[in-house]
C-alpha cells in the first residue's frame, strides 16, 4: 500500500494560487522595505515592513494549513479508494 500525493496537483487549488501570487510580492517588498528603510533611515518604511512582515506570515500560514488539508484529504481519498478495491 503506497500512497503518493501528487503536490502538482494540489497546487492548482485557486486558493493556493492566490497566496502564491500574493505572499510571494508582498514577502519581496517586506524585505526590500526594510533594507532601504534602514539604509535611508526613513520611518515610514519600517512601518511598512512591518505591516507586510505581519501580512506575508499571516498569507503564507493560510498557504501551509490549506495544502496540509488537502493532503490529508488526498491521502483519505486514496485510503478508501484502495480499501474498496479489496
């Protein structure tokens, strides 16, 4: 009993796509923010990077907690499918 989960597959989730298309930018300019905001001295731009900091996180463990559910739920759809089959 082998059971593979297909993370291609699971990738293609719409709510998945659109956490990476965000977290990803937004984690970017986090780090950027920070780096000029420390080097130009500015305020404002570490306010900025803690706002997107907080914002990434929040994105990127949405990210982990829907791709572990649906693992868990492929892996269920496979259990049964092959308790089924016997």
């Amino acid at each position: 009993m082998t059971i593979i989960v297909d993370k291609k597959v699971i990738r293609q989730d719409p709510f998945l796509r659109i956490c990476m298309k965000t977290g990803i930018p937004l984690s970017i300019m986090a780090v950027i923010s920070l780096w000029i905001g420390q080097y130009a001295g500015s305020m404002a731009l570490g306010m900025l990077f803690v706002f997107s900091t907080a914002l990434a996180i929040v994105i990127g463990l949405a990210y982990n907690i829907r791709f572990v559910m649906l693992s868990i739920r492929e892996v269920k759809r496979q259990q049964a499918e092959e308790n089924s089959k016997r």
